[in-house]
C-alpha cells in the first residue's frame, strides 16, 4: 500500500514508553506498528537506545513527524474564562496569566493555549491553557535526547486522546463525553463538552477498591465540577488504557452507554495491532495528532527555538511525491480515452494497409456479378428457344425406318408422340437422346390391323 505521511506518538506512560505509529493512505489514517519499551529510566541508556533504534530502522519508520505526550501530572492546567475584547490581544493576556504563575523568576513555564469561541460574536472567550515547569520537561527532553528521539511537537497524553474521539464526531453540539484513561496504579479522567476539554484529573487507584466504584464515584465528582444542569446528562462514556476492558465488564451493569474507544477510532489497523489497541490508545491519539493538519486541540509545549525547523529545500521530496501522484491519478482518469485513441490509430494504419486488397476484392466481386447477369440472360435467351426442329431431327435419326408419327405435340417442353412401329424397343433408344428425358409410355400399344404394325403414345421431357 502507499503512504502519504508517516507519524510517530511516543507516550510516557508511568516508567514505560509507549511507541504507536500511524500512516496515512487516500483514505485515513492506519496504525501500522506498535512497541512498548518497559523501564526506560532504569535500564542502561545504550541498551536502550539501540533498542529503538533497531525498531525505528526494522519498520522503516521516519523521525521526522515524533508528537511526545507527557504525563498529565507534570502538567498544570487552567481554564480561562475571557471578555470577547481580548481576542485581539489573545497571546498577550494569555502570557500574563502564565507570569502570574510562575513561582520565581528562575523557574519558568513552557505553555501553550488552545480557545474556542473564538471569531463567534457575543460569546466569552474560552481558553484551555496547559503549562509545563521548564526543568521538567527539559528533563524529559534530554532523557529522549539520548535515546535518540527529538520531538517535533510535546502535548500531554490526555489532550491527544481527546483530539482522537474528537476528530470529525458531529453529535458533540451541546452533548458532555466523559474519557477514562485507565491505567494499572491510576487513571485519569476528562470531560468533554463541545467539542472543548473542560476538566481532567488525575489520581492514584485505591487496589481496595474495583473500576465500578471509582469510576461512579469519579464520574459525580466530574458532574459536580463541570457544573451540570438538571436537565443535562453525561451523554457517553469511553474508556481506553490497559484496563479499560475490565472496567467496561464492571460498568456494564450499571451504566448502560459505556463503550471502549477503540469502537470509536478513526483509523484502520491490521489484525496483530488490535490486541494492542486500547493500551496504545493515548499513543495513537498523538501520533495522530501530528498526522491531521488540524486537531480540535492543537497544543505545542515545545519551545518555538527547540521545534524542527524545515527549510524550503526539505519540502521538494514532498512536492516531487505529491506531482508524481498527482501525475498518475492524471493517467489513471486519462487511460481509457488514451487507449482509445491508441486503438483508433492503430485500426486506421490496418485499413489502410488493406484498403488495396479490399479494392482489388471489390474489383473482382463486381466483374463476378457482372458475369453472373450475362450468365442469366443466355440462360433465358435459351429457355425462350424453340426446341421443335431440333427434336423432330434427333426422333428422324433416332427412329427406325419402318416406325411412322401420326402426331407430335410440345407444350412447354413436355412432348408427346404417337404412331407406329414394328419395333418394340423403342424406349430406350429415346432415352439415348440428348434431347429426351423421361421417356414413359401412355396407354397400352395395340396392333393395327389395316398395317399390322404396334401404335404406341410416349411422352418425354425435352432437355436443353
């Protein structure tokens, strides 16, 4: 099959990596391979190291397009409530809460901020900011440094799950979705509301205690903070992560629209990568996040002076690719008229070739009909012959002499004779004639008894 795009979503998921990548075909996005890389922190850089390495060169996979996704916990989020005045001014207003939570001049934010409302008159400006301590993810940075991957894009896990449920759902208009990321020793939870991420939490997993009660207890503590109306409900949940599919046995029977999110994803998959489906899910939901051109949440933590920066020249294998393409499905849609052009030409070069032969044939066909008519018109200037002479001079000759005609008649070249004769064979002497056929006697011959000689009548076809 041929890929348009290659992107790589690295999660880090507790002390483990978590490698999905997706490509995407005319169609949509397929998620082709998956790996999981267990203690990375804990094992020896180098072991490590080559371990992706060998799996990066295996799949044939490019580190062109790696989207990492932090853990929600490194991260701290705000949700702003903003006058429509300062839209114009967004950045500017958005930095100025970032300051004012920065504990100290030394340890600053890496941010980034995704809105909604925006270019909507008469509505209040709705901003999910997401903020990460820069030692923190410096840390992170250089840890992959020496791994040997460089992020183009850094998000958190969670908001890359949520740009996958997202992507291209049209019943999201005023409806709440809860996510439930559920992992061995903890889970996080997100609520979604138009399309728009409004809460998220993370906690540790109490083992006392079974997915049904935390997730129902989980699920009235979200109602309470997103601040639900009487009248409205949480319309689905959906749960992803390693134990997403014991806790949907446990919810079953009491919440009756709960479903996995691999149900639910918009990407193709062969068989071996299902199993691996909702542990791969947040990795999935950031590999895809690098692979659309625009998520509903397009958030980017990395420094502008850390993002890859291309220049014009890496662009030209792109475009080359995408006019050779475009090149073929040209000649995909052209092929049959120009093979019914070829054929055209080619039947034109044969008639012509035989267009000699087909003259000559007609020649011929023409002097054949000719002849044919002439043939024809002989035939009935000798039917319209009179045959009288030529028969009476053939009986003269055939006839013995002692045999005498009293009578001869021709009507329409039937003859008939009558007369005398002392012979008695005279039958096969008129069927010896050219002129005769059908010789056969009528009536019976009787002896004359004034000459003593037989009288016979024989009729007889003239043949010309």
């Amino acid at each position: 099959m041929m890929y348009l795009k290659t992107s790589v979503g690295i999660e880090i998921r507790n002390e483990d990596l978590i490698i999905s990548c997706l490509k995407s075909n005319f169609s949509r996005g397929v998620f082709t391979h998956f790996k999981r890389i267990p203690a990375y922190r804990t094992r020896n850089v180098e072991e490590v190291r080559k371990e992706i390495e060998r799996y990066f060169k295996s799949q044939r996979l490019s580190r062109e397009s790696i989207v990492l996704g932090i853990p929600r916990g490194d991260a701290i989020i705000r949700h702003l409530d903003l006058p429509r005045e300062v839209e114009d001014n967004l950045k500017q207003v958005v930095l100025y809460q970032v300051q004012s939570f920065e504990p100290t001049e030394e340890e600053k934010f890496y941010f980034d901020y995704a809105a909604t409302g925006a270019g909507q008159p008469g509505k209040r400006l709705q901003v999910l900011l997401v903020m990460v301590r820069k030692s923190v993810l410096d840390a992170h940075l250089e840890a992959l440094g020496a791994l040997g991957i460089r992020p183009a894009t850094v998000s958190l896990g969670s908001v890359a799950l949520a740009n996958l449920f997202l992507h291209k759902r049209t019943d999201t208009g005023g409806k709440t979705f809860l996510l439930a990321d559920l992992k061995p020793r903890s889970f996080e939870i997100l609520a979604l509301r138009d399309s728009f991420l409004i809460f998220t939490r993370e906690a540790v997993r109490e083992e006392a205690k079974a997915w049904k009660e935390i997730l129902l207890q989980e699920l009235e503590l979200a109602a309470g903070k997103i601040r639900l109306s009487p009248d409205d409900t949480i319309e689905k949940i959906v749960l992803a992560g390693e134990e997403s599919e014991i806790a949907l046995n446990e919810l079953r029977e009491s919440i009756e629209e709960c479903e996995l999110i691999g149900s639910t994803l918009p990407v193709e998959m062969p068989v071996q990568n299902r199993a691996h489906l909702q542990e791969a899910a947040t990795s999935v939901g950031l590999a895809f996040s690098g692979l659309v051109r625009q998520p509903m949440l397009a958030l980017n933590l990395l420094p502008s002076e850390q993002r890859l920066q291309r220049t014009r020249w890496a662009y030209v294998p792109t475009v080359l690719l995408s006019l050779i393409v475009l090149f073929l499905l040209a000649g995909l849609g052209l092929r049959q008229t120009i093979q019914e052009r070829i054929l055209g030409r080619k039947l034109d070069q044969e008639i012509n070739a035989l267009k000699g032969r087909v003259n000559r044939v007609q020649a011929i066909r023409a002097q054949a009909e000719a002849l044919e008519k002439k043939i024809l018109f002989v035939e009935g200037l000798i039917r319209q012959t009179d045959m009288n002479l030529e028969i009476l001079q053939e009986l003269t000759t055939i006839l013995p002499p002692d045999t005498f005609l009293n009578a001869y008649r021709n009507a329409e070249c039937t003859i008939q004779i009558n007369g005398s004769s002392t012979s008695l064979d005279l039958i096969p002497k008129l069927e010896r004639s050219p002129l005769l056929k059908n010789v056969q006697q009528r009536g019976t011959t009787f002896k004359d008894a004034q000459t003593g000689k037989e009288r016979f009548t024989y009729e007889a076809k003239c043949e010309r």
